[in-house]
C-alpha cells in the first residue's frame, strides 16, 4: 500500500508592537523581570475594559495581504474560552468567524524540480497570548509570569496541502522571511516569536478522503518541523501497515532529546471552547473601496494604505536580481535574505556605475557601464557574498551597523576590476573599510597596496627569477606545466603580492617559450 502525507500548518506570530494587544502595557516583557509588564486589564481585574491596538491590527492585515488573503469588510473579535492558569480571564480574546483575513497563497521553490508550488492559506486571525508558566523543580508548583499575557499574536493556517515535510520548511522560511521584510515581527523562532504546530495524516493514494489527524505541537526550529514530520509519517505508516490507522484528533509533542513525537491527549480531553463575540470591543471595519472616508465610532483602517506600505516581497526581489544582475537563483537568495542586504547591494551597484562612469581610464583601456555591467554587478555580487558576508558573520556585525557605505564599497570593486589592486590586497584592506569606514584609496596608499601591472617593471623581475631558479624553468622546458606556478609564487613573493598575476604568467610565459 502507498501512502500519502497531508499536512497543514498553524503559525503563530508575536508582533512587535509598542504595547500589549489590550492595554497600553509595555509589549517588551520578555527581556523585562517576571510580572512588571502587566496592569489590571492584562490581569484580568474585574471591571476592567480591553482596548484594542490598531497598530497590531493594521500589521496583521498587511501581513493578510502579503500573503494574498482576502480583507473583506467587517472583521471582529471572539471569546475562545478555557480554563487554565496561563489565562486569568479564563478565555481568550481571538477572532472566530471573521479573522483580518481570509484565503491567500504564497509560492514555494521546490529545490530539486526548480518548480515553484503553491501552498494556499486558509486564515489569518489575530488574538491574545497566553502568559508564560514555568514548571519548577519543587514539588507540585509552577509559576506564572503575566509579561506576556495579552501581547498580539497573529495565527497563519495553511489548507492542508502541504505534500513534504521538506515543504513544510520550505513553507516556513519563505513566511518567516516576509514578515520580516514587513517588519511586523522579529520572527526569532529560539525566542518563540514564530512557533508552529503542524498537522498531519496520512491517506492511500488515490483516495480523496481526509482521516483524522495528528497535531505536533510547538515546534520552535525550521529543523524542528521537518524532522517532526517526518518521523510521524514513518510512525503513521507502520500504524497502516499493522492494518490500525489513527483513528481519532490527538495531539503530540516533539521531544527533541529523543527524537520522536509523543502523545499528549486524545479527542475525548478536546475543548469545546464556546465561541461568542467580545461584547466589549467593536467590529474592526476596513475600508476596502479606494478612497472612503474613516469613520470615528470604528476601528477603521484603510486598506489601500496598507498595500501601499508593503515593501517588494522576498519571491519578486529575487527574481528581478537575477534578471537584472545576471546572477544565479543562489545568489539572489543570499543577497535578498534581508532587506539590509538587497539594499546594500543595490546601493552599491548604483555606486558602481558612477564609479566606472567617472573613471580616469587607464592607457589603451576603455571601461563602459553599459558593456562591462554583466561581469561588474557579479564582481559585486561575489564580494558582498563570498567577503564582505562572511566577514559580518564573523565579527558579528550587521549590515546597518557596519562603517563601511556602499560608495567605497563600489569604489573596491572598482580597483579590482580595473586591476588597480588584486584580491588578496582587496580581501587584505575590507576588515578595516568595514570596522573604520576608511577609503579604499587612502588604505592602498598607506598600505602601499597597489597592484604592479607596468609591464617594464615586472619584466626585470621575472627575469631575475628565472635566472634565480633554474630547476623548475627547466621542469617547465621539458613540459611540466604546472612547474611555471612556482615562478608565479616567487614572483609575487618579490612583490609582496602586489604583481598582477595576469600579467606575470603572460611574461613569464614569453620569457621561458622564447
Ligand atoms: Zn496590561
């Protein structure tokens, strides 16, 4: 028998709003000390009133159309309720019938086809979350830290046709990467700002029919959800095959120590969470028609503001960086992870081409932006990924935070290009243009970096060698090719690795074949 997996996945998001989702407390309580970021509405106190935030709302609906959800007009809030110490309420404010959006898709490159494959959005909803318990080693008590009850949440769920696990994280890192590029969430899964459960079952191929599924609960990594998976889809299939499928809703845990999934509770402990509409907070109302008045007595928000203010998504910018930049899909990916990064990497390409533009061109030399572009936004492209990345990464620097502008930038990869330093000096002087900001001319002169590319002076000086080392030219003269590598190394020993390597292997070539 052949078996089938059907997943969904449930996401969901805290966003970094100002205050909680409620009440004006202060939405940083994770860095703050236990129970400071709380007041009596986020307590619960009775007589208390919620408010809601409209930023969040405003955020959750740009998200919905990131996602290409539908905003229809009318949206609201429901009380899901529950009893738990987590919630002193004792229900929780989400949205039931009228979530902030509604449908959406979002495209999914599958690595091995190079196909793009969608995977469709059922909802997107926004609600309350929980506060933190924590579970102490002393016997029978647990503590409970409010900081992050009633901070905004937003819930993402997919259509159940995710088809791989592989997909699934796929799916993830593309959601992830939009909200940060919408800049609604800082999207750290270790710090729980992004956890997902996900859904699964399996079914005969061929068969429509859905069978009952099993939920994995709070999985906090992209390697989390894949390797979860994954092992439920070896587990179900042996179920199958022993003839005893899952036959009812049960929930379970990823223990990651152990690598396997276990059971938590069955369809008979399942919520019935008795829905109905928050009376103390109005119906949201967006503005869907171009152009129509807010009105006061609503929380009213425009939506083709909204639209206006999404940045070109992580899927588009790639593709316009490949075209536009003749780069490989790869490339495009590392240099739009972020927003920072595209940015740079444009700034510097428009660097670039003033730079070439402005150049005092070299003796029987012409450089044009328009000709040598192809080889220059990849020289760009080359730099910002294989050196100047890297370098970051290493000394744990960002991009915003770094001196290093993409004028000087563009102008190094300028003095590459045109030969006026080789790489090993270029790669020798980019810690100290990213860590002072200096000028890459004024660290060539001061370093006395640059290149030998006068072919006088290099002449002499192969010369020498050659008369200097007589066992490999004469390795090279009875048709050891590579032996002429050593000449180059000595060369560019002479020269403290300033020579144009280029150039000394043509010379060196002349002077041995002639
Ligand atoms: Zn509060």
């Amino acid at each position: 028998m052949e078996l089938v997996p059907v997943i969904g996945l449930e996401i969901h998001v805290q966003l970094k709003t100002k205050s909680k989702m409620f009440c004006f407390c202060d939405n940083s309580g994770e860095t703050k000390p236990a129970n400071t970021c709380v007041c009596p509405v986020c307590l619960a106190h009775p007589g208390t009133l919620p408010v809601a935030n409209k930023q969040a709302i405003a955020w959750a609906a740009k998200t919905a159309l990131a996602l290409n959800s539908e905003i229809k007009e009318y949206s609201k809030f429901d009380r899901k309720h529950y009893f738990y110490p987590d919630l002193p309420k004792a229900y929780q404010i989400s949205q039931f019938d009228q979530p902030i959006g509604t449908g959406g898709y979002l495209w999914v490159l599958n690595p091995t086809t190079q196909e793009e494959e969608k995977v469709s959005i059922n909802r997107l909803h926004l609600e309350e979350d929980a506060a933190k318990l924590l579970h102490t080693n002393t016997k029978g008590s647990s503590l409970v830290d409010y900081n992050r009850g009633g901070t905004p949440l937003m819930e993402i769920v997919t259509e159940p046709d995710i088809k791989t696990p592989g997909q699934a994280k796929l799916f993830l890192q593309e959601l992830r990467q939009i909200i940060k590029y919408l800049d609604v969430s800082d999207a750290d899964m270790e710090k729980g700002h992004l956890r997902c459960d996900a859904n699964i079952s399996l079914h005969p191929v061929g068969e429509e029919k859905l069978y009952p599924k099993t939920e994995i609960k709070n999985l906090n990594s992209f390697k989390m959800v894949e390797k979860a998976l994954e092992y439920e889809i070896s587990r179900q299939t042996k179920l199958w095959l022993e003839g005893n499928p899952p036959k009812d809703l049960t929930t379970r845990g990823w223990n990651d120590a152990k690598a396997i999934t276990e059971e938590q509770r069955t369809k008979e402990e399942a919520h019935d969470y008795r829905y109905f509409p928050e009376p103390d907070i109005p119906p949201i109302h967006f503005n869907i028609k171009p152009g129509s008045q807010c009105s006061d007595k609503e929380i009213s928000i425009d939506v083709e503001c909204l639209k206006a203010e999404i940045p070109e998504l992580p899927n588009p910018k790639r593709k316009r960086f490949m075209s536009e930049y003749d780069i490989n899909y790869d490339e495009a990916k590392l240099l739009t992870e972020d927003k920072e990064t595209a940015g740079f990497y444009e700034a510097v390409i428009s660097e670039l081409k003033a730079w070439i533009e402005d150049l005092d061109q070299p003796q029987g030399k012409k450089y044009t932006w328009e000709q040598n572009r192809p080889q220059l936004t990849k020289l760009a492209s080359n730099w910002v990924i294989n050196n100047l990345l890297p370098l970051l990464a290493q000394k744990q620097i960002s991009i915003s935070d770094m001196k290093l502008s993409a004028e000087n930038m563009a102008e190094l990869i300028t003095k590459i290009f045109t030969k006026e330093i080789n790489n090993t000096s270029a790669v020798q002087i980019l810690p100290e243009m990213v860590k002072s900001g200096a000028e890459p001319s004024e660290l060539i002169k001061d370093q006395n970096l640059g290149q030998i590319s006068d072919s006088k002076e290099l002449e002499a000086i192969v010369k020498a060698i050659i008369k200097a080392n007589p066992k490999p030219v004469e390795d090279y003269k009875k048709g050891k090719q590579a032996a002429i590598q050593a000449l180059v190394g000595q060369v560019m020993a002479q020269t403290k690795g300033k020579a144009d390597a280029e150039i000394v292997l043509e010379l060196l070539k002349n002077n041995l074949n002639s």
